[in-house]
C-alpha cells in the first residue's frame, strides 16, 4: 500500500515472535492513518521493540531536522 497518512500510532502486541532459547517476544503494533474521509486503508506492521525504538529516534530527528529547515528558510506560519 501507497499513499500519504499524516497520523502514527503504536501499541503493544498482539503479535509475538519466538526467541532463542524459548518464549516468545511481544512486537510493537504500527499503525499509519488518516483522520477523517481518506481514501487509503490503514497501515500496519509490526517491529521488534528494538526496531520501534530505532525508527522512533528517526522520526524525532527529522522532525527536529524540518523544524530547523523551516526556521532557516523563513517558511514558518506568518503572523498577520
């Protein structure tokens, strides 16, 4: 599936994966959507908690990076 979702969220489970040695580990739910009357269907996938937390770190800095962008570039909302 393609196509441009503007919300995120994720949660605990219900998928588990096994490991070495036995058990199993609980995976981390991703969801991408839209609010509102969007065409698109949802999007799911699930991560190992390690992998959730390297693409969470991801997201944060190229937030961080776009807001600096954005700053430099002047393209901020005008007060009127």
């Amino acid at each position: 599936m393609s196509g441009y979702r503007s919300e995120i969220q994720a949660s605990v489970g219900p998928d588990r994966t096994g490991r070495v040695g036995g058990g199993s580990l609980l995976l981390v739910r991703v969801r991408l959507f839209d609010c509102g009357d969007d065409p698109h269907p949802d999007a799911y996938t699930n991560l190992r908690p390690r992998d959730a937390r390297h693409l969470a770190c991801e997201l944060l800095a190229a937030a961080q990076d776009a807001e600096r962008q954005t700053k430099q570039a002047d393209l901020g909302e005008q007060t009127r």
